[in-house]
C-alpha cells in the first residue's frame, strides 16, 4: 500500500511502499529507485512489516534539496525510523541503499537490529573498478546490472517506450532520480565508510548475485574485514538486480538470516 | 555590430575510422593519438590565426576552455590569452570562459583574469560559463546536481574579489577562505565585462538578466536551432524588465567564405564534414549527467533531442548539404554569407558574432583566405547593424598613450647568443 509521510514538519514527505506483517523492515533502494515493481517486498511481507520509502528526490518524494551527502541521508532515516514509531528495524538496503543503510547503522548502532547489504555499494577498488553508471545509456543497462540482459524481466525493466512523451517522463524521472544519487556516488562511489564501518553492531549479511557486472562480489572481501558479525551469501543465476531477478533466493536467504 | 574571430583549437589530425574505432571525441579519447609535436605546431599555427584576425580588424579574438577533448586543446585558454595579450595590440582578448565553479578556490579566476586585464591593458572580456557536462562533471569530476549552486557562489566571491576594496571573510558553502585580496586587481573598474557562454539552459538565462550579463549561445546545431534558443532568451529578458539590447546576445557560427559559392563545398567540405562526424563524436552517456541540466531545462526541449535508436545526438554521416539546409554553418561567396548572416543576425537579434572559421581539418591556407575574405568583404559590410544601441558588455581599455609596448625581442644584444652553451 502507498503511503506519504511528512517527516520532520514539511521538510521531507516520502512515498512509501508498506505491506505485511510483524517485526519491522525498512528497505532502502539503490540508485534506479523503486519502480512498482517489487514481488520481493510482497514475499518478505509474509514474515514481516515492510516499509520502502523512496529517498527525497525519489518518486514522489520531496526534501531531497536537504540532502547533499551520506550524512544527511543516514539522519533522515534516523528521523523517518522515529516519526514511523519503529525506532529500530531490520534494515536491507540495495546497492547505494545498502551503502545509505549501512551508513545508518554506523552512525547510530541502536538503528539496525540486522543489517542485510545486498551488491553493496560503498568502497572503492583500483584492482577492480565499477563501471560508470551515469555514463551508461539506458539502452545499455541491461547488459551491465542482469544475469541474463536477454531475459523478459531484463528487457521489460530497461524497455523504451514508443510515445515520445513517455520516453520524456522516462528520461526526466531517471534524471531526477541519478541526480539525486550522484550525491553518494559521484564521481566514485566511496565516501569514507571505511573509517566508520567498525561501529556497525548488527549482524550482518551480505548478499551478491554471482554474476554482478556493476559491482564485482569481490567487494564483499571488504564488508566482510571491516564489518564484525557479517558473512556473505552469493546467489546463482544473478547479477546486480539480485533481488528482482532471484527474489524466491533472496527472500530465503534474507528470511533465514533474520530467524536465526 | 561586433565580431569575434573564436577558435578551438581542435586536433585536426584524428585517424580515418575515428567513431568507429574511438568510443568518444571527449572525456576517455586516449591521449596516445594525440601527438606533442604535431601539438606544437598546432598551437602556434592557431595562435597565428588569431593574431592574424586580430591585425584584419576583428574586434576581438576569442579562446575557451575544454577537457580531454580532441577538437579543444585548451584546458587553460587563459595561458593561450596571455599569448596572445602580448602580440596583439588593439583586439578585444574574449576568455569564453573559464568553468568558475572547477578552480578551487575559485579566487584563482579573479586573480588570472585579472592578469590578463592588466597585462592586456584592460582588453578583457570575463566568460564565466558552468562549463559542459563533460568538462565539469566527466572530466573535472564535480557533483552534476550541485554543480549550479557551486557557480553561483563561485561568480558571487570571484566578483566581489574584484570589487571590493578591503580585505573580506568568505564564508560560503563550497568556498571558505579567511582573507579574500587579490593582487593584482583589474585594470577595469569596477571590473571585466563579465559573458556567460551557455548551451540552452534556461536558468542561465535567468542568471545573465539576473545581473546584466551578456549571454552568448553557443551550439553546434547552427543558426536555424538558434532561433527557439534566443526567442526564449529574449522572452526572459522582456518578462524580466530588460532592455531588449542586442549586443547582450552572442551567437556563435561556423562561417566559410570563398571566391564563388561552388568553392565553399569544393575546398571545405571535407574539412567541415571531419567536425562533425569525428571531433563531434561525443558517447552519448557523457553529453548530460543525471542532475546537470534541471528539469526545467530538459522539458523546454530546446534542443535536438538524440536519436531515441542509437543515442546520437548528431545523425550518422552528415555531408555538406545537410549542414548547409540546417543551417549548421554558412558558407559562400561574400555576397552570399552577407546576405545570410545580415537574416541570421536579425532573426536573432544578436549584436555579438562569435565567428569560427578555422572548423576541424581545415589547414591554414583555407583558413586565412576564408578568413580575409570575411574581415575584406563581410565584416566592414555587416557593421551598419544595430548601431542605435550602445554596447554596455565591452571592454573599456587604457587609451593607446597610457599602454606598455614590448620591446622588440633582440638576440644579438648583450650577446644572449654567445651566452648560450
């Protein structure tokens, strides 16, 4: 179900997706955003309650002029946890979201009950560098974040419709949303978590589609040396949309983390 | 009517099969096609260029800025000005700009600028643009959707740095400095004629009638796209209260003369087409970083709008006849390029040419007649144009009695030669 939360007075009002049931999970998205399309936030909604707010600047999300870096993300997840009354929640972000998550976790311990990085952005690696995101033409994504870029799911999410008028609201919403993003991860995406990962007091569990051409599952070396409760799982058959293209794996694997 | 004889200083030497081999003319074309000695003499033939427009009567010389660029060799046109500031004597020096919000701190612009006004005796024209998305945001690494925020701030200190008379804190948000004064200050006071390149953007618009600034449009979709372009310039301005003045609008043009109108394709052509279809070989993932242009911006649509099948912003193989129906760049005779730039400059209502005449390949023979073809026969013609209007974007330069002239440069005198090993 839609919802729209004002946060913080006026400051921030944020579209969120809340579905099911029982103990708190927030979700946070990666740079794409939300895009309605989400079975995975259904399924783990049979276990627990789901909030997936969409970032300011996000959908139809405002606020994003207050946000510049890392930090303001992180405090206004901090404020959305509070005015939501789930002070603490399991917190699974994606990609950049996974980087604003763990952000949040370090920067107040008591946030995150367990904390769940899937292909995680966050650091940075000469020896193996992600690709420029922003530079990649839309009809060239799918190679770079599917499995299988050939797939239906590849080629519904990354289709250009027909309507120029669509191709527009198309564009200006990607626009919208990447120019929002680059304020986490342009030009690199690596903003100092490195210094601060050691506070994080979740368990964690990172999770990396095997075939992740955006961000190369050696980065799960990384979280896991400087995260101390944290192993990694990789699932099969997957690339960087993970969760979109293996969400039966991903929900298991997530489920599974969280009960034990 | 004023014009300025502009240059890009482009490599003219990109192999055959260039957008086929290459993925982009800017941003990651690999420096190893680039050859130093071959940019030796580059840069001295277009510094000739320009000296020699500066000597038929140009009003000014124009030079900008570019990145990791192959048909723009100038990361710094302020070293190529201060060139130029020595061996010219009359013409106006237009610094199309320097990208403010890439200098850090951006105090670095007011004190260039400012040697060059002084070292120019006051021939400084100031361009400050945000600079293209590949330079500023590719190549230079600044954050797309703060990079507006981060210009206006820079153009409020660099301004203040020139016009204030003490010592001043700057507290801004990308810029913080204790002690603001800079040595030297300009020669013009308050300070330069301050231009604003810009590709479109209609908050740049705002920003230039927001403080009186001369706008010059720069594009290379010639002057028929123009035309949406500077209608909705002149809108803001009449909205906003302006006089409609049009020596406040520059427009840059690729311009071609030659003896008859068949010489135009004959000799140039080939050269015209290597601009486009190699030095213009832009991947189209660099030509607009998501949060660059607003929203604003991108829904006025002013612009061609790339291909929605191969993401081009420029078609696939464009000849001669295509840039000549859309009015990319004009080309004739004298009569001919006359009689077009007299409809172009009125259409547009523009009291600043930004004329480029030496355009990709072109080797410097076809440059210098196309070029005084143009001072001769063009130009002198064309000057009638909106003479009822005062030009308030220009410099204001010492009086030819109060300049330093530089001494002739003597070898044999005090025997610098015996000196040498």
């Amino acid at each position: 179900m839609k919802t729209v939360y004002k946060v913080a007075d006026d400051r921030f009002s944020v579209e969120t997706y809340v579905t099911g049931s029982g103990e708190p999970l927030l979700f946070l998205h990666g740079a794409g955003g939300l895009i309605g399309f989400e079975p995975f936030l259904d399924l783990l909604g049979e276990r627990y309650t789901v909030y997936a707010p969409h970032l300011p600047g996000y959908g139809e999300s405002t606020g994003g002029e207050f946000i510049e870096d890392v930090f303001d993300a992180a405090l206004f997840y901090h404020q959305l946890m509070d005015e939501l009354g789930i002070p603490s929640a399991h917190i699974v972000g994606h990609s950049m979201g996974a980087m604003l998550a763990a952000e949040t976790a370090a920067l107040d311990t008591r946030r995150a009950r367990k904390l769940v990085l899937a292909s995680a952005a966050g650091f940075w690696l000469d020896r193996h560098p992600i690709a420029d995101l922003f530079a990649t033409p839309f009809n060239e994504l799918a190679a770079l974040i599917f499995h299988d870029p050939k797939s239906a799911l590849a080629q519904a999410l990354t289709a250009v419709p027909d309507d120029q008028g669509a191709i527009l609201a198309l564009y200006l919403e990607r626009m919208k949303r990447l120019g929002m993003a680059s304020r986490f991860l342009w030009p690199i995406p690596e903003r100092g978590l490195g210094k601060r990962a050691y506070r994080i007091a979740a368990p964690t569990l990172l999770i990396w589609g095997e075939s992740d051409r955006l961000i190369p599952p050696a980065y799960a070396e990384e979280f896991l040396s400087r995260i101390r409760n944290c192993r990694l799982e990789i699932i099969r058959e997957a690339g960087h949309m993970v969760m979109y293209e293996r969400p039966q794996a991903f929900v298991k694997a997530v489920c599974d983390f969280l009960a034990a | 009517m004023k014009f300025t004889y502009f240059h890009l200083m482009p490599y003219r030497f990109l192999p055959e099969g260039f957008k086929q081999r290459y993925h982009s003319v800017w941003v990651d074309i690999p420096n190893r096609i680039y050859d130093p000695k071959v940019g030796h003499r580059l840069y001295h033939e277009y510094l000739d260029q320009l000296e020699y427009a500066a000597d038929l009567g140009f009003d000014a010389i124009g030079v900008n800025e570019h990145h990791q660029n192959g048909y723009g060799l100038m990361p710094s046109p302020n070293l190529m000005a201060a060139s130029l500031a020595r061996r010219t004597r009359q013409a106006t020096l237009v610094v199309l700009g320097n990208s403010i919000a890439l200098y850090n701190p951006p105090v670095r612009v007011a004190e260039e600028f400012a040697m060059l006004d002084v070292l120019s005796g006051g021939r400084l024209v100031a361009g400050m643009p945000l600079g293209t998305s590949m330079d500023a945001n590719f190549c230079y690494g600044a954050v797309p959707s703060t990079l507006r925020e981060k210009y206006r701030e820079a153009h409020d200190l660099i301004v203040r740095a020139w016009t204030s008379p003490e010592v001043f804190a700057f507290n801004g948000k990308y810029t913080k400095l204790r002690y603001v004064n800079i040595w030297p200050r300009p020669i013009q006071q308050p300070r330069p004629p301050i231009w604003i390149p810009g590709g479109g953007s209609v908050e740049t618009w705002d920003f230039a009638a927001e403080h009186d600034y001369q706008y010059s449009f720069l594009s290379y979709f010639g002057y028929r796209a123009a035309q949406k372009v500077c209608d909705g310039y002149w809108e803001v301005m009449a909205k906003k209260g302006r006089q409609l003045n049009p020596y406040s609008l520059g427009f840059a043009l690729g311009v071609v003369v030659t003896d008859t109108d068949a010489d135009a394709e004959r000799y140039y052509a080939e050269h015209v087409e290597y601009f486009y279809n190699r030095c213009l070989h832009i991947a189209p993932g660099f030509a607009d970083a998501p949060g660059y242009r607003t929203l604003k911006s991108i829904q006025a649509s002013l612009l061609p709008q790339p291909d929605r099948k191969s993401m081009a912003i420029f078609p696939e193989g464009l000849k001669w006849r295509d840039f000549i129906e859309r009015g990319f760049l004009v080309a004739g005779s004298a009569a001919t390029v006359r009689q077009q730039l007299r409809e172009v400059i009125k259409g547009l209502r523009c009291g600043h040419l930004i004329v480029l005449q030496q355009i990709g390949s072109m080797p410097p023979e076809l440059v210098r007649r196309s070029t005084e073809l143009f001072a001769r026969d063009v130009m002198p013609q064309l000057r009638d144009l909106w003479s009822e209007f005062e030009d308030r974007w220009w410099p204001r330069a010492l009086p030819e009695t109060e300049r330093a002239m530089p001494a002739p440069v003597a070898m044999a005198r005090a025997g610098a030669d015996k000196v040498a090993p």
